[in-house]
C-alpha cells in the first residue's frame, strides 16, 4: 500500500471523497499523500485507486528540474516490484506516462474519486437445501 520508503511513517488506508496534500515525510525527505489535518500521517493508496488533482500535475525531482503535465486525473500504480530498492508507488498518467509519488511536488491537492475493486473470495453455489426458494418451481420464480 505504502512505499518502502514510508514503513517508519505511521500510516493509514485512503477513503473515498477525502481530500489528499502531496507531502514530504521527515523520513529522507520521501513524499506521499497525507490527508488534510493528519499531516505526519501517510495515506496509503491501493493501485487502481483513481485521484483528481485541483490543479494540473507537477513533478519535481531537485531544486532544478520541474515539470508540469497537462492532466488533472491520474491512477495509482506500482512499478519496478521486482526491485526492492526502488520507489513503487506511481501514479499512471491518461496519456500513459508514469510518475513516482515521491517525484510530485509538495503542496498539491487531489481528491480520491474511486478505489479499486477487491477480490472477494466466490461464493459457492448454494445446495437444494440452502436455497430460499428450493420448492417454488422455476417458472414461479
């Protein structure tokens, strides 16, 4: 959920409609999502999880290279999970470019608009004997 890098951060799921900040933790200087008001707590993202940003997307990696995209939407993802020691956490752009989380630039706003859908475990087929409806013929029903 969170970033290698956040394990010493105390941390939370995200929720559907909250607002996020893009931060940077005392933990290296690493950024992440925190909620409004929880700003030493880190919001963890699931992938798929689908953010709108207020403003457009931008990105910094040093005090020199900076650069804006052009979308205000964007999904969460991880990448490079073969490789440990490497930022995971990403957010996928809809022209489908790839950005790190700790490459955005602190201070922006997003709001989560929509988690993904989890697995859940199949239901067997229910028995004559567990249906509701075992003795109402099917043309009843």
């Amino acid at each position: 959920m969170c970033d290698y890098s956040m394990h010493a951060v105390a941390s939370r799921p995200a929720k559907v409609g909250e607002m996020l900040i893009t931060t940077s933790f005392s933990s290296g200087g690493t950024r992440g999502f925190a909620a409004e008001g929880e700003p030493n707590v880190a919001v963890c993202l699931l992938p798929g999880t689908e953010l709108a940003f207020d403003q457009v997307v931008k990105c910094d990696q040093s005090w020199i290279w900076k650069k804006t995209t052009n979308f205000r939407v964007a999904r969460f993802r991880k990448i490079d999970q073969h490789n440990a020691y490497r930022h995971h956490d990403a957010l996928e752009l809809p022209d489908g470019n790839v950005v790190l989380v700790t490459h955005l630039s602190s201070g922006q706003r997003a709001t989560v608009l929509q988690l993904p859908v989890t697995h859940q475990p199949e239901r067997a087929t229910p028995t004559a004997e567990e249906h509701p409806n075992r003795n109402t013929p099917a043309s009843a029903l």
